[in-house]
C-alpha cells in the first residue's frame, strides 16, 4: 500500500528526532511492502522566520490532503517574546483544531529495561500493580481542541489582570469519553475521569456526562478522580490506573507527570486522533512526541529519539491498522534497549547497570539494525 505522510520537522530537536523516525518508517515499508511518500511542511518557528506566521494556510492546506502528520516540535526562546497568537505554539492548536483530532492518546509504560530510570521504589511499584511486578502500563486520553487553551482570554485595558476561559460542551466531552472507553475496552477495563468537579462548573459537566454515558459500558469500571488527587495517586500507586480521560489543561500536565515515571520525557509518544480507532479503520491523524523543542539540548546530537520512533508505531497502528508493522518497531526499540543502549536522558541513575551512552543518531541506527 502507499500512504502519504506530511512530515513537519519543526524547530530545535524536531528535526534531529523525525530524522530517524523517518528512517525506520522507511525501513518497516521495506520490511513489510508499504511505500511511504513525504511530503516536508513548515509550522513553527520556521515558519514564523519565512512566511511570518506560525501555520502558514499551505501547510494547513497540504497537511490536509495527507493521510496522516508526523510532527516533531515547535517553539523556542527566538520566538518566545512575539504576542500570543504569533508563537510558535500556535501552530499546534490550529493543526489540531483543524485536522478535527481532539483526542490525544498518550499511553506511558515502565518498560523493565528503565526500571532503574523510575524515580519511585520498588514497593510502590509493586503495591498498586495488579501484575505483582515493578511497573505500571497506563493510557492518558486528554482533550485536545476545547478548554482553556482555545476559550476566551484578555486582558484588562490598563494590563493588570488577565483571564482565560474553561469551556466545554457534553459533545465534546462526550466524543472523547466514548474513545477513552474504546480504548478501555482493548486494555484492562477500567477508565478513571479526572476532573476538578469540586470547583470548577465545567468540570461538574465532565462528571455529569461521564456518570450518564458509563451506562453504555457496564463492562468497563467507571471511576472519579479530583485533578489534584490524580496527581498524588499518580506518584503513590500509578499501577492502578488503566485509562485516565480528561481535558486538555489536566491531560497536559498530568502526562509530563507520567512522563516523569517512565524513565524520561524522551520515552513518550502520543496519537492525536479524530475517531475511535477500531479494526484498522483509517482515521486522520497527528502523531508526535509529547515532549516540546527542548532548545537547551538542540543541535548536540543528544536527544532520544525513541518516543518519535514509537509515534510512529502509534501512526501505523491507528491511522493505518498496520499492527505488525508497529509492533515490530515497538519490539526494535525494545531489543536495543536490552544492549543497553541509552541516550543520557534514560541513562540509569544508580550507575549500576551495564549501558552505553549514545547520541540520537547512533539510537535511531540501532534501531533500524533490530526492526
Ligand atoms: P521540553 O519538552 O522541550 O523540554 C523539557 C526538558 O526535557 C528539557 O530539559 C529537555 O532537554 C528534556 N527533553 C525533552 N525532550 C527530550 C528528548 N527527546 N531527549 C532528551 N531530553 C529531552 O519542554 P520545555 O523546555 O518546557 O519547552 C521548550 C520549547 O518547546 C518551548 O518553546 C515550548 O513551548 C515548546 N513545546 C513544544 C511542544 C510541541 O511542539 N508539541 C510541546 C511542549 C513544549
């Protein structure tokens, strides 16, 4: 077969990751008979520096035509003193907005090979793991085009105080709450909603809708969670969760949270969808790292390029239903992580185990020597 992905570098470490990306795609097509054709757009900074906007309409507009986006990230501290809607972040709400993908999946897994790169003891590890072992396997659905980051926002006309605006409609909250339970269903049976119901009316509106739709799956364990609370139970016993769904403001911060446990930010991919994903249906989607242009390592060979590699693992299995093709590039990254092969950011703390430091380049290569 032959799909068309519209590849959108971005600025700082976006490039140095979607390169090897781009590489093992390539290798899996050879591998498995598919042919992928790039198309290279501009959003971000660089985009900002040629055409003076952050999404410019070709790249909304070629982005479109593809059948799925590969993005690596944007923004950086060139870009950081333009006025809101001129940033490079920008780009990101629009293609969202635009490509109608207003689910993220972020799924963060200890994998055992990163035990040692988890900040949390054994014991608690183990407590809330249903499977007895150090390790946690959890979903993280967040909202993606609605809240805070696309409502209502100013400033007062003399600029001493400012607003934004959490809005939310139950169709929205209940088109991502119907694919936290899809995904659910596929996983271990249990969706956790994750809201601030005990103050905030839209999130009184998430509980409502979510206590009226978990009739519809009696055989998935509806339960509720105060954001703050999340928070803590994420660090004190993150085995219990299954699927976590919530909105874009919680869903942002508690990923990086997440993040946190797996070992590194460098780890985590994530699928930005529009329709449940079931039986290899094609849907339209955004795959990217969840981690931002991180400027303070660009240009030093030293990023991981891992959660870019797996994004695309997520691009194949969503968008195209190819699930060998992406479990073999989940089981690539697996097996060079047993050669204990690290970039430094998943480096292991206590110094103990037998790993070699590595650069992005030399991670995406041996890579593609085990797919
Ligand atoms: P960041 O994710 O870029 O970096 C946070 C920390 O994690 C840094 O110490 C960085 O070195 C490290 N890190 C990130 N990715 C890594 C990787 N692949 N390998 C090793 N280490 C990695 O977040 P930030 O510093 O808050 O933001 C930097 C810029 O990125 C800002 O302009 C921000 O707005 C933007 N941003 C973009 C996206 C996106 O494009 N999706 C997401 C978040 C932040």
């Amino acid at each position: 077969m032959n799909y068309s992905i519209a590849l959108i570098p971005g600025d700082g470490i976006g490039p140095e990751v979607l390169a090897p990306a781009r590489a093992v795609l390539d290798a899996a097509g050879t591998k498995y008979g598919h042919v992928f054709t790039y198309v290279e757009l501009e959003a971000g900074g660089r985009a900002i520096d040629r055409a003076g906007e952050p999404l410019p309409k070709e790249t909304l507009e070629a982005a479109k035509r593809c059948d799925a986006v590969l993005l690596g990230a944007v923004g950086g501290p060139k870009w950081e003193t333009l006025p809101g809607h001129l940033r490079p972040e920008r780009a990101l709400l629009g293609l969202r907005a635009s490509l109608g993908v207003f689910a993220n999946l972020r799924p963060a897994a200890l994998l055992p090979q990163l035990r040692a790169a988890c900040p949390l003891k054994d014991e608690v590890l183990i407590a809330s793991n249903p499977a007895g072992k150090p390790g946690f396997d959890l979903l993280i659905v967040r909202e993606l085009t609605g809240g805070i980051y696309f409502g209502e926002r100013g400033r007062s006309a003399d600029g001493s105080s400012a607003f934004d605006t959490e809005t939310y409609s139950r169709t929205e909250i209940e088109r991502v709450l119907r694919i936290g339970y899809a995904a659910a269903a596929g996983r271990r049976q249990k969706l956790c909603v994750v809201d601030k119901a005990n103050v905030l009316e839209s999130s009184r509106l998430w509980r409502e809708t979510a206590q009226a739709l978990s009739g519809e799956y009696p055989d998935i364990e509806t339960s509720y969670l105060y954001v703050d609370n999340a928070a803590m139970q994420l660090i004190r016993a993150p085995g219990q969760f299954d699927v976590i769904v919530t909105s874009n403001l919680f869903g942002d911060i508690l990923s990086d949270e997440a993040s946190a446990l797996t070992g590194s930010i460098g780890m985590l991919a994530s699928a930005s969808v529009g329709i449940p994903p079931e039986n290899g249906s094609a849907v339209m989607g955004l795959y990217e790292p969840i981690h931002g242009s991180a400027p303070d390592i660009a240009g030093k060979d030293a990023a991981n390029p891992l959660a870019a590699i797996l994004s695309t693992a997520l691009m194949l299995r969503y968008s195209f239903g190819l699930e060998t093709e992406a479990a073999a590039i989940e089981g690539a990254v697996s097996a060079v992580l047993d050669t204990g092969l690290r970039t430094s950011d998943i480096a292991v703390r206590s110094g103990t185990a037998a790993e070699t430091i590595t650069g992005t380049r030399e991670m995406g290569e041996a890579v593609l020597k085990y797919l």
